[in-house]
C-alpha cells in the first residue's frame, strides 16, 4: 500500500482474532506523534469485529452495525465516519492485471491444470463468512441426502 493513493485499502481475515478482519489503509498523513519515515506510518490498521448484527469497526463509538462486510466497506466509501478517509474503490480486478494474467498463461502452458468437484449452488441471503458456509453445506449435504444433486467433476 506504501505506492498506492490515499484510500487505497486491503481487508483480510484477522489472524489474532478469530472471526474478525484487518483493515489496512493507505492515509494522506500520519497520525499525530509519529514523524514521517519509510511510508509504512502512512498505513494505518483497523479491526472490524463480528456482532449479532454484523459487522463494526472496533473502538470507535459513533460507527454503526452494518449488516454486512461489504455494506460497511461500501458506505466507507462515501463518507469516512472513524476513519481518517474515505475508502477507494479499485476501478479494476487487481487479479486481472497483466501481471497476473501472464503468470496463469505461463501455468497453463507448463501444464497446470486441476480438477474441480461442483456440487451445488446455493443463495446465502445476507449471510456472510463461516454462517454462510455452515448454511450452505447443511443444505448440500441435505440435497444430497435427498438425491435432490448429483455432483460433477470438472477438469480445468
């Protein structure tokens, strides 16, 4: 993130807190007390905890529920509430960049391929993270029961 604008953000699983998820934010300034250096003080950590309700990030008061993780990220991105800006969008799929197309071709022409087991699709609601997964595989295991699915494999 140290190259990247103001904005600019990654979420990933907390690997301290189970369940929750790290925030890191690429800022403009950095906070006060700390003087200017390499660029990492330029990027900022938050946690975003899991509630009953969804999702909020930790220690700040003013910061409402949102249902879901993307819910928070998306209104983050139209007003910073907590955080000290906003958060910026990617315009595009940072997987699809020509970096990382060139890499999979390259797998591809050495012969990588995998096999893949479809089972079924199902919707989650609103559901998010390890609930969404849990709800999903009762119901797969209960189609099946019911013979209701038939998986297939898929060579890739």
């Amino acid at each position: 993130l140290r190259d990247k604008p103001p904005g600019t953000f990654v979420v990933r699983d907390s690997n301290s807190f189970p369940g929750a998820f790290g925030l890191a934010l690429k800022v403009a300034t950095p906070p006060p007390g700390i003087h200017p250096g390499d660029g990492t003080e330029l990027v900022r950590h938050f946690l975003i905890e899991p509630s009953p309700k969804g999702v909020k990030l930790k220690g700040c008061n003013n910061e409402p529920v949102f249902g879901t993780l993307s819910a928070l990220v998306y209104q983050h991105s139209i007003t910073p509430l907590a955080l000290p800006t906003k958060l910026l969008l990617p315009d595009y799929d940072p997987a699809s960049t020509p970096e990382h197309i060139s890499a999979a071709q390259a797998l591809l022409q050495q012969g990588a391929a995998c096999n893949v087991t479809y089972v079924v699709s199902l919707d989650t609601e609103s559901l998010t993270g390890p609930e969404a997964v849990r709800r999903c595989i009762t119901e797969a295991f209960e189609l099946q029961r019911q013979k209701m699915v038939q998986p297939v494999s898929v060579h890739f």
